[in-house]
C-alpha cells in the first residue's frame, strides 16, 4: 500500500462514529462494538488511516481460534497431523469505507493481516474469516481462501499459502 495510508492498533482517537461500508452489521460493529471486544481481549483491531487527515478508511480485527480438524477440506486436512484441531487465526471484521472502493484497500487490509499473523510469536498454521455476504466469499476465494467442509462462509487458508500469495502480488 502506497504511503497515503498508514495501518496500525486502533486506539481512542481513531474517530468510528462516521465509518460506513456499506454494510449495516459491520457498521454498526465498528462503531459500537470493536472497543469493547479490544477491552475485552476478545479481539485486537487494526485500522487504516489516511496518513494527512487521520480519517479511518478500513479496519480488521483477529482473534486467535482453531478449526476441527474435520472442518477442513480433505486435500488439506490429509497434510495435518491428527489433532482434533488446527491452531488459527480468526480474521472476525473486515471493513474498508466505501468512500475508498476501488483502491486496493480491502486487499491491504488482507494482506496486513497475513503479515500479522505469519510474524505473530504465537503458532497459528491457518488463517481463516467469517465471510458476511457471498461478496464477501468471493473476496477471501480470490486470494486462496477455501470454504470449510460444512460451514461455507468460513473460509480457510493456511498461513504457509497465504504467505505465497502475498509475496506472489507485491
């Protein structure tokens, strides 16, 4: 991302209340909600703001989670060990404002998350994300993400992959 924008820890003085997206639930999660998942260890947040006027243009939150090991599509779940589940990381929200559609931001966002999590001191061998709507699937399907066995808008990515990815596109 070029240097218009700067991604780092949400604090207090990121201003949430004018944020829209587009989407009502996401909205009102970022607005409402974030600080006090944040408070609540539940969740870290990460917001992109432009770098002169400090206005919020996107946001990710991630929560550290695993995924049944039976959850996982079987061309993947046959390279695991046996646990009963794989370590994770949950991509919960992401949101970029839609007065910045069409920028690459939503994709920033993604591939600062991957970066995040790859360089955690905290094993995680998958990245996964709760799509909200099927525009939200085909944006994690795009980067490699695949939908688990019996649960279709959570999409799985393991972090060696996504690291690929991201190194194939910058």
């Amino acid at each position: 991302m070029n240097a218009r924008f700067v991604i780092e820890p949400l604090t207090k003085t990121h201003k949430r209340s004018d944020f829209t997206c587009g989407n009502d639930r996401i909205d009102h999660y970022f607005r409402e909600t974030v600080s006090q998942d944040f408070r609540r260890k539940y969740a870290t947040c990460f917001v992109a703001r432009e770098a002169t006027t400090a206005r919020v243009a996107g946001f990710y939150t991630l929560s550290s989670s695993n995924v049944p090991l039976n959850e996982v599509p079987e061309p993947l779940a046959k390279k695991l060990p046996r646990y009963p589940s794989v370590p994770a990381v949950l991509i919960g929200w992401l949101g970029r404002h839609s007065d910045y559609a069409g920028i690459g931001l939503g994709e920033a966002l993604l591939f600062d998350a991957i970066k995040t999590v790859a360089t955690a001191p905290v094993g995680a061998h998958a990245i996964f994300a709760d799509a909200i709507d099927g525009k939200a699937v085909s944006f994690y399907a795009a980067f490699g993400f695949v939908p688990l066995v019996t649960r279709p808008r959570t999409l799985y990515l393991p972090v060696a992959t996504a690291l690929s990815q991201l190194s194939l596109r910058l």
